[in-house]
C-alpha cells in the first residue's frame, strides 16, 4: 500500500474483527517493526481510534530483561523490533505463542541470509497466518521479493530457494554478481504472486499532496574538478607529501566520490600503535552555500534537510545553530510539527517509516544522497502525505557526476518498482 495509505489501521481493524469473532488467532499477535516505529507508532495508532483504543500492548525493546517483562504480560499485541528477532525466536524455541505475525516493512526480511530471515523461517511453521506491509516491496528490483513471498507462503510461488528463483527467472553474468530477468519471467512472477498480494497506490485513494522535483546545481570547478576526475580515474588523490586517498575497489570509488561531492571524505592512518584512527579532509563548500541560497529564497520557511555521512551532519551543526536533529525516539517530532523547528536535519535511515512530518513544513532539501529507492521514497514521504497543505519542494543539491548516476539509478529502480505495484493492482 502506497505511503498515507493507513496501512497500520487497516491491520489493526484486521486484528479486532479477529478477535471480535472469536477467532484465536487474534488473541495472540506479533508485530515486527523498525525500532523507533515498535516503540512509538503501533500503540499510539491504536489509540486514536475507538474500536481500537481498548487494545492492549506490550512492546519487546531495549534491554533483554524489558524484553522478558513485556513477553510476560501475554497482551494481545507484542511489538518487537526486527533486530530482536533471533533472540525472540530463540527465548521461545519449540513454544513459538504467536499465531499471527505481522511484518511492518516487509522489505527489511528481503535478504534471505540475514539472521532475521532465518530465524523467523525456523518458526513459519508454526504460524497460521502471516502478514507482510511495505510501500516498497522491490526497491532494488524483482530479486528481493523471494524471502517475503517465502515467509507468505513457504516457497510455494517463487521456489523453496533463493537459488533455485535466481535459475528460474534470472540470467547472471559470469562471475555471478549480476543478475537480469530473464525474457518473460517479470510477467511470470507477477502472476505467480498475484494471488498473496493487495496493493493499493496513493494516488488512487487519497487526495496526496503534490510534490515538485527539483536539482539545484552548483557544479565542481577549477582545481575542484581536477581534483575529482584524477580520484576518478586513478582512483588515487595526493592531498598532501605525507596523505593520499585511495579507493580499493569501485564501490569503495563510488563511495568516496560521494563524499567529495558533498564536501569532504574520510580516510585511515594508523597512530603511533598501529591502530587504524578516521580522519576527515575537507575540500570544499558548495552544498552549504546551496543551502544558503535556499533559506534566502524561502524567508520564514521550515526547511527539512536530508542527509547521508557524519561529516555533513557535523557541518551542518556548525553551521546552522539553530538547526535540530531527528533522534531515534522521535522527540523532534511534536516540536517540528508545531513550527518551532526552522531546520531539521534527517538520515533517511532514522526518519524513513511511520513518521507524520507533514505539519512541520513543505521544504525537503537532498544535502546527501542515499542509494536506497526505498529510504528515499519514505524519507520524502514524510512530508508528501494526507494532512499536508501545500505543494512539497523536492530539492536535490547536486555536486558532480557521481550523484547524477545516483539520480539516474533511483529513477531507474523506481520504474522497475511501479510497474511492478501496478500489475498486482
């Protein structure tokens, strides 16, 4: 379901019937969830509504003896967050309680070698119904939606191994590192898993606010360019008689390309002991005076500002004093939503899912990129939903050529995933 959608209502008015009908497996449910969204969404959803208000919860977090204590209570709703899976399934053993599990964000179960994957397939058996909710179910194209259909449905649709999906419907290249649909297998796909899925876009059932894409560029010159096109090249920059960067690898390359773009990129030297110690270089300013530029063409504006590495954040700082960051307990929140933020600095990572922001101002401002589809349409999300009153600026400060390829990819990616969404429609 698209993003404002109600995903977590329509779960749980799905819970209460159950229970209301006395269906057992109502009285007993797990909710799986991002750890800010376990600790603060679920519950307090629950509560603005009065066939659900009534509803009772314990939440899983934090500590192992919180854990216990609230596994204890046997309240008809256990909220956990996905890293405790392992543990959860392991405290439990061969007396897994919970007859309902629910995936909130389905898409963090798509790797099928993470220890969360393979503990809660260890229990799918003992799980009469399973349900998955995610806006983003391929961020990354058809290969991640073997593990979340696995946990529908066992294997059943798209093969009882991850392999075996890879050889029925992908060719690779020779070393195995890439993989393409084969001629006919999108469509095969879509029609294997059709009948698990419902999927509803936005636009078809909500009046969802506009939002208005924009690239600001403010282009590497001079000894900047040469700079950056020796380091692409040589994947090799001298900064100095004594210190060099160096990439290992493309990924690595790409990585640090990122980085000189948005300003400054970290490097290893070993101290005095031996020990491998960070450092940061800086090089240049560009996104800040964007960023300037910005705040003086929107006078009285709250802006909300996106970004990616340590450095930028502690640039950020420095710079703006009055700016605030979004901690992981989402108390920024009520404050942003209130006006009394000018500026809030957020990592896709930590303001990506179940946040309403849409109160707080209408700006977002792409300072850092990330390669995720799936936390860039949800950290956008959060302004563009039900509840915002004007259009959503979408501004991406934009460097060098390494974040238009990264631009150019997400587009990419989000083709591949709307078509997808639509043909399950």
């Amino acid at each position: 379901m698209g993003l404002g959608l109600g995903k977590t209502a329509s779960t749980l008015t799905a819970i209460q019937e159950m229970y209301d009908n006395f269906d057992p497996i109502g009285e007993r449910v797990l909710i799986i969830a991002p750890l800010r969204v376990a600790n603060t969404v679920w519950h307090t959803e629950a509560a603005n509504w009065e066939h659900t208000r009534h509803m009772q919860f314990a939440i899983a977090t934090g500590a192992v003896k919180n854990r216990v204590e609230a596994l204890k209570r046997n309240a008809q709703i256990t909220v956990i967050n996905r890293e405790n899976i392992p543990w959860l399934v392991d405290h439990y053993k061969n007396k897994w309680p919970f007859k309902l599990v629910v995936i909130d964000e389905s898409s963090s179960f798509k790797n099928p070698t993470a220890k969360r994957f393979r503990a809660l397939r260890k229990v799918r058996k003992h799980i009469d119904k399973m349900t998955l909710l995610t806006a983003t179910p391929a961020a990354n194209g058809y290969l991640d939606l073997w593990s979340q259909i696995f946990l529908l449905d066992g294997g059943h649709s798209l093969g009882y191994t991850f392999t075996a999906f890879k050889n029925s419907y992908f060719d690779s290249d020779f070393m195995g590192y890439t993989y393409t649909l084969k001629d006919g297998a999108m469509h095969a796909i879509q029609d294997k898993i059709n009948p698990l899925v419902l999927s509803m876009s936005t636009k078809d059932y909500s009046e969802v606010p506009e939002y208005v894409p924009s690239v600001m560029s403010n282009p590497l010159t001079g000894k900047l360019l040469k700079q950056y096109l020796t380091f692409e090249k040589d994947a090799l920059l001298n900064i100095d008689d004594e210190t060099e960067l160096n990439a290992v690898s493309a990924a690595v390359l790409t990585n640090k390309l990122l980085q000189f773009c948005s300003g400054a990129v970290y490097y290893d030297e070993p101290d005095d002991e031996g020990n491998l110690v960070r450092h940061t270089e800086h090089f240049h300013d560009l996104k800040l005076d964007s960023l300037d530029e910005i705040l003086e063409f929107n006078p009285g504006e709250n802006i909300m500002v996106v970004y990616n590495y340590k450095h930028e954040l502690e640039r950020l700082l420095k710079k703006y004093p009055q700016a605030v960051v979004m901690d992981k307990k989402g108390e920024a929140v009520a404050k942003w939503n209130n006006g009394e933020i000018p500026m809030l600095l957020v990592h896709p990572k930590s303001a990506g899912h179940g946040l309403n922001l849409q109160h707080g101002g209408s700006i977002m401002v792409f300072f850092g990129f990330t390669w995720s589809l799936e936390e860039y349409e949800q950290v956008i999300g959060r302004l563009c939903r039900q509840g915002q009153t004007k259009i959503v600026k979408v501004i991406h400060i934009a460097v060098g050529e390494a974040e238009d390829k990264l631009m150019r990819t997400l587009a990419r990616k989000g083709i591949t995933q709307a078509e997808l969404l639509e043909s399950l429609k």
